[in-house]
C-alpha cells in the first residue's frame, strides 16, 4: 500500500528494553519519545530496531541501527543525527534511515536515547 506501520524497539546486548508507540500508516513516522535506561559497566551495544507491525502475521523488520560502546565513547556529548538503517537479513535491502540522540550520562551508567523520527 505504499506505507508502514512503524515502531521501534531499543535493544542493550540484544535485550529489548524499550518499544515505541506504533505511528500508523506513514513512511515518515514521529516518535518524539525519550527514555532513560541504567547501563550495566559491561554493555557492548545499544540497537534500535526499526519495525512494521503487521495484525496479519510476524511484524516485519524495516532496518536497524547500532551504537557501539566505542562509539558512544566518541561522543562524549552525546549523538545527535540521522544514520541509515542497515539491514537484519542480508537477503532484504534496507532504505531509510532514523534520526536519534543518545547521551550517556552519570559515569557511563544511565542511557539517555531520544527516539525522534524516521523516514
């Protein structure tokens, strides 16, 4: 149809932690939803799967973003900006991309991810 019915979900080390509300029907969702996590000292990465939810069967993943605790590292300030999706299954091509802001704060234990929009 021409259109998804996105939401996300933010992974630490492959444990979901957070989803987003569904924005129905759009390529170019708003989310706006901020979310505060408490990091363990020996987290490896921070996901944010970008999803299709479907009512007819398995919600389809759109793409997916990683942060690595390296990167973060790089930005001792926080990340702010788009980044391209990058696919799940090789076999799938991935457009789009996500348009974040993540900050660690308190001694690298509290995560701070804004989830803003997609397209």
């Amino acid at each position: 149809t021409g259109s998804s019915d996105p939401y996300c979900i933010v992974k630490i080390d492959d444990e979901a932690i957070v989803r987003t509300a569904t924005v129905w029907k759009t390529l170019s969702p708003f989310w706006g939803e901020e979310y505060e996590v408490h990091l363990q000292p020996t987290f490896h990465s921070v996901s944010i799967y970008v999803m299709d939810e479907d009512a007819l069967s398995r919600d389809d993943v759109i793409g997916k973003v990683c942060i690595t605790r390296d990167m973060l590292a790089e930005h001792p300030k926080g990340y702010s900006g788009w980044m391209s999706l990058s696919e799940v299954d090789p076999d799938e091509e991935v457009q789009g991309e996500i348009h974040l802001r993540v900050e660690v704060q308190g001694g690298r234990r509290l995560l701070c991810c804004t989830v803003l929009e997609a397209r």
